[in-house]
C-alpha cells in the first residue's frame, strides 16, 4: 500500500534524539526551547510555544485570547473536528463559514457577508480561524483587512501549511493574524511524532500560553502575587493543562526542520509531474493561488460528473489496487455531535459538495518516482 502521507526519518533524526536520550533531560529541558526559537526564526516572528498536539495549541490559543462562554468562534468546516472542538473547550459557541470552491479555504466573500450580517445582530464573533488547507494559505491580507474593520482576533490553524508562503513571506510571521497553529503529525510536512506550535509576535499572548501549556504556573517573579519564598518557588496564577511535549521530540523536530525546505520543493516537483500526468483524467486538480506557495500536504482531486464510477467506488478499487487514497475532511457539523448542537445538512452547501466528490492521493517528499508512477497509473486504469 502506498499511503497517501508518511514521515521522513533520516538518521540524523535517530542521532538527535539518541542524544537527548543519553542527556541530562528527557523533557522540560533546552531542546524545546532551542526547537522554538529556531521555528520562530524560519517564520520570522517573535515567538513559538511549543505543545504535544495541535489540538492543545489551539486550545491554549483560544484561552490566551479570552474565548470563553457566551463567545462566538467561526472557522471552515472542510477541516479536522480539533480545530472547532477546542473552541468548544472553553465554552465558547461556534459557526462555519463556507468554503471557496477552488481553493478549498474559507470563502472570503461568504465571510464578509456574514459578517455585515452578525454586526447588524450585535452577534460579532470573537475569534475567526482561516485553515490553510492542503498547504494553501488563506488570503490573510483580505482577512487582515476584515479583522482591522471588525474587531475579531485571528488564530491561523496552518497544521497543514509549515513552509508555505505567502506574498513571499513565511506561513507563520502572524503579520495579519494574532497567532499561527502548526502540526508535526507524522503525516504532516516535519515530524515530531506528535506535536504542535503556536507562533506570535505578541509578548503577553506567548507568555500566556507558555504558562497555560505548564498547569497555569509560573516562576516569573513578576507575574506572581505577593513575594517569591525563593529561587524554588512558583505559582499557579491561572487554570492550564500539561500540554507540554518532551526534548525527544523537540530534538527529532529541530532535526526535521533543516530539511523543510528540501522537502517543500520535493513536494512541489511530485505536484508538477501530478499536474502534467492526470491533466486527461476526469478529475479537478487542486487549484494554485498565485499569491502563495502551498506547503502541499495534501494533493486533493475531486472525481467529475463524466468519471466511470463514482468517488465510493473510486476509493475501494483504488485500495483494493494498493493506492492508499483518503477523504478529507467531512464538514464539521455533519459529525453527529455538531448535529447535537443544532447544526443540520445544507449549512455550507460548497463544503459539502467538495467532500461528495473529493480524494486525496499520495504526496509526501519521499514518494519515489516509481512509486508515484504506481500511484499515476492505477489512477489511469480506474478513471479512463
């Protein structure tokens, strides 16, 4: 089976975290520190808080940013249950903007519509997350434009888009958004094994979440109530979580990061031979926004009306050929939890003709060519 996402583990990933291994600290010691400095560095922004999930940088993000009852959070629903669920963590109310039918990100022209709308209600959203989808960024300087104008706070959930770009700046820099939320799931563009980060430039945002991530303590004389009894002393000041990740991962994602690039450019060279071999096929290929450089996760193909089996059908013979084809995602608010909160079919109507018809294939930057000739071959016998 060729899967249609897998990790890259090179032996100087083994190396760097049998060092840490054979070191003094397995955890809470410098490589998480040295790991989000050198992220911040390649994003060019002021911060990286480090986690052991995307899941739990978001929700440290929404904390650190006051989301909490009565509020009210939008975001995609073509995205993982995490990126709303986190919302739903700290009590907040949540709704879905559709997606744009050729990018597959957060329909813009939907947003601002809702959003006229929502002020006339009083009914404003706290928090807007764009998610950048396949790799893709959002078109944050328009979304910029909206949070200036509106007032919300903006958290990116990249988890799919470490080294992209956009306007020949890094996914990341938050120059139009309070936060970025990356992952390093195994299928995802570098690795930790689990993991996540959350980057801002702003100070009191990354002190936040760095002390949310540790049970809400702090050893900062400065943010303590009263006297410190000695250099031993901390206080819990908040409510936090143990979000932390270890140094094993922290090292095996510094190590993973010296590769971004090469795996960035990897991807788009499999891209670009994708583009070229199914161009014949009864299929839409993923659209290239030309004021970014996706990070390409994913490469999404839609199965068209004139296909000779439907995408079910597609999908089980492209399994049962070896060719480890996925969906995703199902709109949030299909799952049947959303639907427990009111949400019903026909909310997003292009979200939900996106996942009718929609297959993800092979792409990551160890594919080999004869792999990916597999991969374009199968799809040829299944779909001419």
């Amino acid at each position: 089976m060729i899967p249609y996402g897998r990790q890259d583990i090179s032996e100087a990933d083994l190396a760097a975290v049998r060092e840490v291994l054979t070191s003094d600290f397995i955890t809470q010691g410098p490589e998480i520190a040295a790991f989000e400095a050198d992220l911040a560095r390649y994003c060019n922004v002021k911060h990286g808080v480090a986690m052991n999930s995307a899941t739990s940088a978001l929700h440290v993000a929404y904390m650190a940013l006051g989301l909490g009852q009565g509020d009210l959070l939008w975001t995609s629903p073509n995205t993982f249950v995490a990126t709303s669920n986190a919302a739903l963590y700290c009590g907040a109310d949540v709704d879905f903007i559709d997606i744009d039918p050729d990018t597959y990100n957060m329909c813009l022209d939907r947003l601002e519509e809702k959003l006229v709308e929502a002020d006339k209600a009083g009914r404003l959203p706290k928090v807007v997350v764009p998610v950048h989808f396949a790799g893709q960024s959002c078109d944050m300087q328009r979304l910029g434009a909206l949070r200036e104008r509106y007032g919300f706070a903006v958290v990116e959930d990249a988890s799919h888009a470490v080294g992209g770009r956009y306007r020949d700046a890094p996914v990341g820099n938050c120059a139009h958004s309070d936060i970025t939320i990356f992952s390093f799931h195994p299928v995802k563009i570098i690795t930790t094994a689990e993991g996540g980060m959350a980057m801002t430039n702003d100070d009191e945002l990354a002190a936040r979440m760095q002390m949310l991530r540790t049970h809400g303590i702090t050893r900062d004389p400065a943010r303590m109530q009263g006297e410190s009894d000695g250099p031993w002393y901390y206080q819990q000041t908040m409510l936090g979580y143990n979000y932390r990740i270890t140094d094993m991962q922290a090292a095996l994602g510094r190590s993973q990061l010296t590769r971004l690039d090469s795996y960035i450019d990897a991807r788009h060279t499999r891209r670009e031979t994708y583009d070229w071999a199914l161009a014949e096929l009864p299929l839409k290929l993923p659209h290239q926004a030309d004021y970014q450089r996706s990070g390409l996760h994913l490469y999404p193909v839609l199965v068209g009306d004139d296909a000779p089996m439907d995408r079910a059908a597609a999908f089980d013979r492209l399994r049962q050929l070896g060719i480890g084809v996925n969906v995703l995602y199902i709109p949030v608010y299909l799952q049947p939890w959303y639907q427990g909160l009111g949400f019903e079919p026909g909310h997003c109507p292009n979200a939900e003709a996106y996942y009718s018809r929609m297959l993800t294939i092979p792409m990551y930057a160890s594919l080999t060519e004869d792999d990916q000739a597999t991969v374009i071959e199968r799809l040829h016998d299944v779909f001419m």
